[in-house]
C-alpha cells in the first residue's frame, strides 16, 4: 500500500521543544527542549482521536482538548481531557471533564482563565478553568442546548474577558413536540457567571463562523434560505442587522469569516452535493460600507458533478490595512488535490488563485486549508503523495501575504498525521500529531514546535 509524505506550510527555520505530560494535574517535573525538528511524547497510549482543537495562550504557550473515539481506563470515552501547556510545550495542567464529541476550541478568557466546551448527556457543558493550575473554576450545562450539526459551538473572547459562543440547535416551536433549527449567540459578559442566549437567524442547521478582535468587535456569518448572512456586533454586546453575502448553491459545506482591525470583513463558504459541483465563494465588506461588494465564485470542482470527499476546509484572514487571503483545497478526485491561495483587496476585487501546493485526497478534512497568525503568516497542513513507497515526512514552508512560498525546512518521520495546528503568539507553529493510529489503536500523542 502506498504511504502519504505529510507537509505543512509554515514559518522558516524550526525550533522544537517537547516534553512528556504527567498523568496528574500538576505540571510534570522537567522539560527539556529537543533538537529541531524532532517531536516529543505528551503522552503515551491516547486513544486515536476524534477531536483535538488547539488554541495559543497569551504568554506564547497554548491549551489542547481532545476527545478520542473509543476511550480506556485514562481516557475514558464519556470524558475529555484539556492540556496546559506553557511556551516551551511542557505540561502545566492536565484535567479530565465530563463531556465528548464535539468539542469546543479552548480559549484564554483572560490572563487567570481558560474556557473549554463539549457535548455532554445533559446539554452543552461550558468548563472555566484557572489558567495557571487547571482547576474547574465554574461549570455551566445548558440542557436546552445541544449542536445538530456534530459540531461544537464557536468560540470567541475579547482581551476584556468577555466570552461568546455560537451555535446551531432546535429549540421548542409551540405545542405537539414541534421544534425548529435556529442560530443562537451565548453571551458572558466579563466577571459574570451566567450566559444569556440570543437567537439570531432562523431556519439553519449549519454551524455559523464567528471571529473577534481584542477591542471586543466581532462578526458571526451563517446559511439561511440559500444565501449566506453575516453580522457586525460585540462579544459582549448585541449584532446588527443580517447583510447579504451572497449567494449558496446546492448543500451548504461550511465557512469562514475574519474581521480587520480597519473594520474590512471577508467571508468565504462552500457547497456541494453527488449531484452538484463544488462551489466556493468569496465576498468582501469594505470598512464602513453597507453592503457586501458582489461575491466571487474563487473556487470549483473540475468535473461534471460533485463529490462529498472532503479537503481541507477553506480559511480567510483579513490583514490590519484590509488586504484579504484565502487559503482552501480543492477535491480533484486524482492523486493529488490543489492547495490553492487567493488574494483580495478591501474594495472586494480578488486575484486568480494561485497553487501553492498539493494535498492527498481527504487528507485534513477536520483541519482548516491554512491558519494565520497575528502577523498575518499562513500556516497548512498537507499531505503529497510521493511517487514511491517513502516514509512519512513533514515539511514547513512559508506563505507570505501574496501567497508566494518562500523558505523550507523538514521534520522527522515519526510526528504521524497531523491532529491539529496552530500559530502561537510568539509566532511558531505547533504540530499535535498521533502515531498511525486506528479505530482501536492507542498511541503517543506527540508535538513539534517550529519557529
């Protein structure tokens, strides 16, 4: 059977420091920092994973929360585990909760706070940790809530400590057992204890994509009737009016939306059926302006009809003077699928996209086409499917904002496919992969820091 040469875009030169977790919640003894390019275990016999979301911390550490698909005596499948590490990678924290699939991105509330998500039997359960020990500092299960789209809530936060989460549900529609799907946003103001619920659309059984800046704006964007909405609002306040984005053919994918510091916003979404091409569009709402600048389809499938094999999903990240980059993989149904990345201006005019790269059919299909820093640095997961039997490589390329590649560098074989990726706030990428694993299988759960 043919092996698959795994490659990641981003930043040049690799600097890695490792260490492995401790079963307990206290940081484990000592973390020394490997040579570069060389991964290290967190830790051992992990389940294979479902869902591993990551997220950087402030201080250039990051939080992992990962749920597995079948559990065991550590990792029990009723439960998951939520990882604080610190900037060198080593173990703060470790702290199992009640809750699984789906799981939502951790993030830092504030300087002192952790929030994490998950399903659990009695509705959406919503976890503030402290931040320097772990320790469950609050616990809200909000039983009317659960997601119907097997996927969490998004989760944004303001450097405020406000907190926000949105998601897709049903909720009660009058007498005889009725329900319908609604979008809602969950509110929690800073210092606050409760959330209070808000719908925001009707008529949608999709996740929304939401995005927020440190000053405490934000944009949520979501399907409804064949077109695709997007509000304006605060994470601790209420949203505006829906503005059109333009318009969804076929079965509503997924999104992405990003908001820059000018006030420019960008969103992208996709489409697709068996009986239909795959469509991924693009709109822009330049800074004060009441209307999205028409839409642009950027993307589509080269064939006839559609297909439901599943890349990885589309990004967009909106710089601070406007400019626009989108990031997303095209499913060719060959050997091989197009990593392709375009660029757009703050008035809505987008270049012809570029390839940048090629990916393994389905290959991160759970894991975003590219994932930006705070510098605007692109980072992507990829998997080439070399010509012969070779062995399991990672390589790290650069994109800059033109979407030109430039600098490279390789990691060691046994990092195994990629979980998850994020760039942190010192602007290095970290790797979580898992050894080959399998449905029944437990194995290292292992990560890489690159500069």
């Amino acid at each position: 059977m043919r092996r698959r040469r795994h490659v990641v875009i981003t930043g040049a030169g690799l600097v890695v420091a490792l260490c492995a977790a401790s079963g307990a919640e206290a940081a484990s003894a000592a973390c020394t920092p490997v040579a570069a390019g060389t991964p290290r275990t967190l830790l051992e016999r992990v389940p294979a994973l479902i869902s591993s979301p990551m997220t950087p911390t402030a201080d250039g550490g990051a939080v992992i929360a990962f749920a597995s698909y079948r559990g065991s005596r550590e990792f029990s499948h009723a439960r998951f585990t939520v990882l604080g590490l610190d900037p060198a990678g080593c173990t703060r924290w470790r702290v199992s909760l009640p809750g699984e699939w789906p799981l939502t991105r951790p993030l830092q509330a504030d300087a002192k706070t952790i929030v994490a998500g998950a399903s659990t039997r009695r509705g959406l359960g919503i976890y503030t940790l402290s931040a320097s020990t772990g320790r469950v500092l609050h616990k809200d299960v909000l039983a009317s809530l659960s997601p119907t789209s097997g996927n969490a809530p998004t989760m944004v936060a303001d450097a405020r400590g406000n907190v926000a989460a949105l998601l897709a549900t049903r909720q009660s529609a009058g007498t005889g057992g009725r329900s319908e799907a609604v979008t809602v946003k969950l509110t929690r103001p800073a210092h606050a204890t409760r959330w209070t619920q808000t719908v925001i659309a009707r008529s949608n059984t999709s996740d929304p994509a939401a995005a927020a800046l440190p000053d405490g704006r934000m944009v949520v964007g979501y399907p409804r009737r064949g077109r695709f909405w997007v509000r304006l609002g605060t994470v601790a306040g209420s949203l505006g009016a829906p503005r059109d984005a333009g318009p969804i053919t076929a079965n509503f994918r997924g999104a992405d939306v990003s908001l820059g510091k000018d006030g420019t916003v960008a969103a992208v979404w996709e489409s697709t059926t068996y009986s239909r091409p795959w469509r991924l569009r693009a709109a822009v709402l330049p800074a004060r302006a009441r209307r999205f600048a028409p839409s642009v389809l950027i993307g589509a499938f080269p064939g006839r009809s559609g297909t439901l094999l599943n890349p990885a999903t589309a990004a967009v990240h909106v710089g601070a003077a406007g400019q626009v980059t989108i990031g997303f993989a095209v499913a060719s149904l060959q050997d091989a699928d197009p990593l392709m990345c375009v660029t757009g201006t703050r008035a809505g005019r987008f270049s012809a996209p570029v390839q940048v790269a090629a990916t393994a059919p389905g290959f991160g299909a759970e894991l975003p086409a590219m994932v930006f820093g705070r510098t605007g640095t692109a980072t992507s997961v990829l998997a080439a499917v070399p010509p012969d039997d070779s062995q399991i490589l990672y390589a790290l390329l650069t994109l800059d904002s033109g979407c030109r590649v430039h600098g490279s560098a390789s990691i060691a074989a046994a990092s195994g496919p990629v979980a998850a990726t994020m760039i942190d706030a010192r602007g290095r990428t970290w790797i979580l992969g898992q050894e080959h694993p399998s449905v029944d299988s437990r194995r290292p759960l292992l990560l890489t820091i690159a500069r």
